[in-house]
C-alpha cells in the first residue's frame, strides 16, 4: 500500500482533488477555476520563470474571481522576490556560492542581491521581536 501523499500514489489517470483557496471545499468533479496571480513571495523550485508567479483555485468563478481581486491588492514587493530568489541559489549550493555565481545563477544586479538581502535581514528582525529567540509558541 503506498503513502496517498506519495507522488504517484493514485490511480493512473485518475485527478487529486483540489481546495478552493477561498473557503476550503474540496472540488473533486473537475470544476474547479485557475488563475495564475502575481505573489512575490512565490519561488518556484527550479524554474526562474515561474517566480513571482502563484497558480490559485477557486471553487465556483466567483471565488476565483475574489481571489484574483484580492491578489491585485497586496503589495508586490521586488526585494522579497529577489531574497527568494538568493535563497533558491544558496539552497541549491549548500550555502556557498560566489558573489558573481550569485548573480548569474538568480539573474540579479548586485543591487537586486543587496535589497533582497537586506529586506530578509529587516523581515528575519521584525520575526525575532515578534516571537523572541525561541520563536512562537507551540499551538497544541
């Protein structure tokens, strides 16, 4: 018997269901609506192109259309974008890549590379003053 969360673990041919990414319904029959909506804090794993770029579902059109409307709202902000995109590069080196292999792995200015670097920095403080050195609290 195979893990269902396994890749693979389905019938053949047979679709997993989706959630609406607005209430939570399954939607199981195929009549689920896509949309593919800017999110800068969305990194693809391995493709570039894909970055900045997040595939939502909606239940009915009208939830669709909701998240859409709610997407075009939020603030793109490039520096998050460009920390990803540092984070995928140095994820994939073990940690060690050269300033010039930086920036022809993530396609960023030096510029690009210090702004994303700084803007996770000011995040990864503004996490620590929130929830202390140890982090948040266990929910359970």
């Amino acid at each position: 018997m195979t893990d269902s969360s396994e890749p693979g673990s389905g019938v053949e041919g047979e679709g997993q269901p989706e959630l609406c990414d607005l209430c939570g319904a399954v939607v199981s029959d195929s009549t689920e609506w896509y949309a593919l909506v800017p999110d800068s804090s969305s990194i693809h794993a391995v493709d570039a192109k894909l970055d900045g770029k997040r595939m939502v579902v909606g239940c009915t059109k009208e939830h669709l259309a909701e998240l859409v409307k709610q997407y075009k709202h939020r603030p793109f902000i490039e520096p998050q974008l460009w920390a990803g995109k540092i984070a995928r590069a140095l994820d994939k080196h073990g940690g060690r890549i050269s300033e010039e292999d930086l920036a022809q792995e993530t396609g960023l200015s030096p510029d690009q590379i210090e702004a994303g670097v700084t803007w996770q920095s000011i995040e990864f403080q503004r996490w620590r003053e929130q929830f202390g050195e140890d982090g948040p609290e266990p929910t359970s």
